[in-house]
C-alpha cells in the first residue's frame, strides 16, 4: 500500500511540472520573450507613414549567385518603397553577426539573412531574437527564422538520376571515384542537397562503394574546389571513370578546370547546383564532361522574399519554409535558359 502511495505521489508531482512548466512557456510566449520553432517572434509593424526598412546580409558579393539574389532583392525592396541596408558576410560567421549586430543599431525592421556558418546561426538568431527583429534565412537555416531557398534534397536528387544516367549511357554504369565537393561548415539542410545527389545517381548504377567516395571541403568557392581535385588527381591512375557532385556550380567549374588542366576531361562527368549563367554557357558549348545543373532561379528570389517580409511585418501568417522552383537544366534544354534574364 505504501508502494503504491508512493507512486501516486511521484505521479502528482510530475504532473503539477508538466502544467507549471506549460504555463511558464504560454507566458513566454504570450509576452513575447519566447517563441515556438516554427513560428519567429516579429517586431510591430513599421509606424503608419514610415519608410520600412530592411536589413540585408549577403552570403558574399564575389559569386554570381549570390550577385543576383541581391540584384532581385533591390529590385523588388525599391518596387515596394522599401529602405534596404545591405552588408556582405564574405563567407564568415563572425563578420556575419557584426553585420546583424549594425542592423540593430540602424533600426531595421526585419532582416533577410544569407550566410554560411551553421555554427553562427544561433548566435545572430538570440540577438535578433532580443531586439525583436524578425528574420528571413536564405537557403540555409537558422533557428526561429523562417526560411526561404532551395528544396535540397529535391534539387540534389534531380541533378544524381541525370548524372547517374549519364555514366549509364557512356560507362555502361562503371564509375571508380565519386567527388563530393561539399559544405560542412553549412550544416545539415544544405548536406541534404548533397545525400540527394548521391541517392540518385546510385538509384541508377547502384551503390558506390564509400572506398571509392572522395568527400571534400570545397567552401563553396571555385579557387579551394579546383585545388583540392587537383591534389586528389594525382592519387589517381591515368583512365579511371570519375563522376563530381557539387555544392553549387561555382565549385562544379572548379572541378572542370582541374580535370581539363590534367587532361582527365574524357574520363570525367559533372553536375552543377543553381543554374548560373558561367555554368550554362559552358554547358551551351556542348562541353561532354558537364552533365548539366539543377537551376535555383536566384534572379526571381526578390519576388517572393519581399513580399514575404511584408506580410511578416503586417502581422499576417507566413508558411514556415518557402521553396524556390527548380529545373534541371542538360544540353537538351538549355538553349530555353541560357539567356533567361537578359
């Protein structure tokens, strides 16, 4: 008897936990200090008659994609009488928080945020969080923000069947070395891009054995993709079949330079990620080694993220993830894009 008072007093006590800590949250939430993961805590909407202004942070201002987000963004922001305060995160997490850091001392209304560093997401979130800044993260995510780009997995697995085919069609399936030019540092959303790629193209040959994968740090640039597939070249006998997954098409062309510098282009076939205007034209030449490239529109990004924004800060709902389209674009097609935002 006295076992079973016990449990029921155990019971009791958890009980009362559980609804004083659902109370603490409800108040947190109700008082704007916290905030639910799929819901980010928004700021008043801008005074009546006032300039709304918006923050914007760059994943870098060197690389074409990133070049025509900002392109579409200013676009759209001067379209709709919006201030836009820009910043460049050059690829860095501390510079990107110095950067969210000026937002709130400019008086932003919002901040739209591109940028690399996973590990820095949960910082610059808390600052934002605190001043009550609501926030817009670009392809990669950051907690409590909602998010915008590219539906990873999807646009990865498009890209793996057509290389996967590709190596069918000119290897009869025999592949000795696949690359993956990845971004750990970006965390595991923008890794899904690359799982896809490699679950579609084995969906095709079958299994690559994980002794026969070369997992490399590209940091997303051309320059450190093309280094390290050179090094790793020449580890590699003459003739053997390789086949280049890539984080985007910056680090795809790093990987076209490198095996047609070490005439190794016969033997090599490369897809791309973000359909960028320098891939296209190299794929356009009929160049044999690219397969082709699964295309983030990043010139029509402006047309959704501001009136996202706007829709935030008026206090209406906004759907927690917001996907880009995406085409995979090869020879076959690529005459229709090639020349798309001109």
């Amino acid at each position: 008897m006295k076992k079973q008072t016990r449990v029921v007093w155990i019971a009791a006590v958890l009980a009362l936990a559980a609804v004083l800590s659902a109370m603490y949250l409800l108040g947190r939430l109700a008082s704007g200090t916290g905030s639910s993961p799929s819901t980010p805590v928004s700021s008043p909407a801008p005074d009546e008659g006032r300039r709304i202004k918006i923050g914007f942070a760059n994943f870098t201002n060197d690389v074409q994609f990133p070049q025509q987000v900002k392109q579409s963004i200013e676009q759209e922001a001067k379209k709709h009488g919006i201030e836009l305060v820009t910043a460049d995160n050059r690829l860095d997490g501390a510079t990107a928080l110095r950067n969210a850091e000026r937002f709130m001392t400019e008086g932003v209304d919002l901040v739209i945020e591109f940028q690399i560093d996973e590990r820095y997401g949960n910082i610059i979130m808390d600052r934002l969080r605190l001043a009550g800044i609501p926030v817009i993260a670009i392809d990669i995510p950051m907690p409590g923000a909602i998010f915008f780009g590219a539906d990873n997995y999807r646009a990865g697995y498009m890209a793996g069947t057509a290389l996967g085919n590709a190596i069918k069609s000119k290897w009869q399936g025999k592949l000795d070395r696949l690359f993956m030019l990845e971004l750990p540092q970006a965390g595991p959303i923008p890794a899904a891009r690359m799982q896809g790629q490699r679950d579609g193209l084995e969906s095709i040959i079958g299994a690559v054995p994980e002794d026969r994968v070369l997992h490399l740090d590209s940091k997303s640039t051309f320059d450190e993709s093309k280094r390290l597939v050179e090094e790793e070249l020449k580890k590699l006998s003459p003739g053997l079949k390789l086949a280049f997954v890539n984080m985007n098409d910056d680090t795809a062309l790093g990987s076209l330079k490198a095996v047609q510098d070490a005439g190794r282009a016969g033997d090599s076939l490369i897809v791309g990620q973000n359909g960028t205007e320098p891939f296209l034209k190299e794929l356009y030449k009929d160049n044999a080694t690219l397969v082709g490239s699964t295309a983030y529109f990043p010139e029509k990004y402006g047309e959704k993220l501001i009136p996202a924004a706007l829709m935030m800060l008026k206090g209406q709902p906004v759907p927690p993830y917001l996907f880009t389209n995406h085409v995979f674009i090869d020879k076959n097609n690529v005459g229709q894009y090639i020349l798309r935002d001109k």
